[in-house]
C-alpha cells in the first residue's frame, strides 16, 4: 500500500493510526468507564468507515490478532466489534468467517491457546448479541464432535473438550 517513492499513503497513516489505536485500546491508563466507552464508539465510526474499503481484510486480521495475542483485551474487542454490528451487520457476518478460518488453521497447528481467545472474543460477541447464540453452540458442538471420531488421542480430545468448557462462562446467561 505504498505509493511509488516507499511512502506511506494519507489513507494508509490513517489506517495505521487506527491499528494502533486499536492495539492499545484501554492502555491509556485510565481506567475509567466513560472513558473506554467512548473510545469505543469512536473506533467503531472508524471500523464502518473502513469495513467498507479496500482496509476490510487488514482491519479484520488486527481484530483477530488482537483477539489471539491479547487475551486481556477479549472484553473491549468484543464490544466494539458489537458496536459495529449495530451499523454495519454484514461486516459481522465476515468476522466470523473470518474467525472460523484462522481457528481451524490454529487448531490445525496446535495453538490451541490462540483459538482458545478467539472462540472467546466470540462468546463475548454473543453476551452483547452480536452474534446468534445458537450458531455460536453449532460452532462448539461441531468442536466437540472431534471427541468421537476413531483412534483420537486423548490428550486432542481432551484438549478440545477443554476449548468448548473454557467458553461457557463467557456467554453462560445465553446459554442458559
């Protein structure tokens, strides 16, 4: 995305001024309430504006980065991903395609760790209605039958089994 002499674009600083200010989202230091909502809300006007560009697939990589990497961030990343949902349903609907990809590619590469905090950003887009409660509970059914499949170690089924239990609490008032 560099122009002909190696410079960054004008759209481009604005887009990496945006990635970092995702990346440190409630870093700031404060850790006051109104603070980090409206935060949010503003990187939210910030994502509609890009879901729509040709910043889409890199604006959805750093929510996914930031939901593997960043565990202690799951919270925030899924509100203002909820936040978007609002005006923006169908970038929603990427997202989780998106996130169905690279947990199947984690899992696939045994980082479990990293699928683990994405299948947790998604819980916490259930509990902010985001995302359908019921095609979440497809998603870890479909996770929990590996279990049954023949010759499956023990330690990959368990492993699997602990992916689904360690989600639960993050959605549990929908679930219920």
């Amino acid at each position: 995305r560099r122009q002909e002499g190696g410079a960054l674009g004008e759209e481009d600083l604005l887009f990496e001024k945006f990635r970092l200010s995702l990346v440190r989202l409630g870093e700031d230091g404060s850790k006051m309430t109104e603070d980090l909502e409206s935060h949010i809300i503003k990187l939210s006007e910030a994502v509609v504006s890009y879901s729509t560009s040709s910043y889409k697939d890199a604006l959805i990589s750093v929510f996914l980065d930031c939901a593997c990497y960043c565990p202690f961030k799951i919270n925030m990343i899924g509100s203002l991903i909820s936040v978007v949902h609002r005006r923006e349903p169908a970038f929603v609907d990427v997202f989780l395609t998106e996130a169905a990809e690279r947990i199947s590619s984690l899992l696939a590469a045994s980082q479990w760790m990293e699928a683990k905090n994405i299948l947790r950003c998604i819980a916490e887009m259930v509990s902010d209605e985001a995302c359908s409660c019921d095609s979440f509970l497809t998603w870890l059914t479909l996770l929990l039958n590996v279990t049954e499949e023949q010759f499956i170690p023990q330690d990959r089924s368990d492993t699997f089994v602990y992916l689904v239990l360690s989600v639960l609490p993050w959605c549990n008032a929908y679930i219920q």
